[in-house]
C-alpha cells in the first residue's frame, strides 16, 4: 500500500507550518505542592518562549459556536515537537513579532489535538 503523501512531503508541510507561526508563546507547567496544613498550592513555572500561533476568536465566533456563554476564547497552534497538557497554561508575550504591554495568559480548554502539521488547543483567558 502506497502512502498518499511520501515522508519527505510531509516533512515540507511541517516545515512550512511552523513558518506561520508569528506569536511567541511560553507554556506554564502546573506544579502542586501542599501547604502546611495539606491544602494544595498551585504554581505554574514559565518554560522557553518558543514560536506559536495564537487566533483570538471574535464574539460572533464565540456566539456562534457556542451560544451566549464563551467558552474558548482563542485557539492556539503550536509545532508538533511540543510538550502541552490541559493542566497548563499559555502566556502569550508577543502577537505578531511585536511585544505585548503585558503579556496574556489562557487556560488550555481539553486536550490538545495533533494535527497533520500542528499541535492545535483551545484556550480561555484565566481569571
């Protein structure tokens, strides 16, 4: 059985899939510890700011898609290479090459999904 795409084409698609990925992007790792009295304390801790695509999605997407209630607030696309969880958190510190003011943090929505060419999750702004 022939593969409808040969690995080398696969990898060109690859290759040019992360080129669209305009956004930086640091993946913030859930660590539990317990307090003294056994009560858990969150902390996220900031790995490497790596390249990433961030689409914020509209009201009329989120109506749209959902109803009144907003549920995911944007998706992100990020290399396959990448290491995601649905306990992390996603800071975006630039849109487009350009340094945000302050940087945004989301909530990562379910599971990340693995696409042909890209690692795609949906996001929520944390609170």
């Amino acid at each position: 059985m022939t593969s409808v795409l040969a690995s080398h084409h696969l990898t060109d698609i690859r290759a040019d899939a992360v080129k669209t990925l305009w956004d930086t992007c640091v993946i913030q790792v859930l660590t539990t510890a317990r307090d003294d009295l056994g009560q858990p304390i969150k902390t996220y801790t900031d790995g490497s700011a790596i390249s990433c695509g961030v689409y914020l999605r509209s009201a009329s997407d989120v109506s749209a898609a959902f109803g009144t209630a907003a549920q995911v607030d944007a998706t992100l696309r990020l290399p396959l290479t990448t290491t995601l969880t649905k306990d992390d958190r996603v800071k975006v510190t630039h849109r487009q090459g350009i340094a945000l003011t302050t940087a945004e943090i989301f909530e990562v929505v379910g599971e990340p999904r693995r696409g042909l060419s890209l690692l795609v999750a949906d996001l929520k702004r944390s609170t």
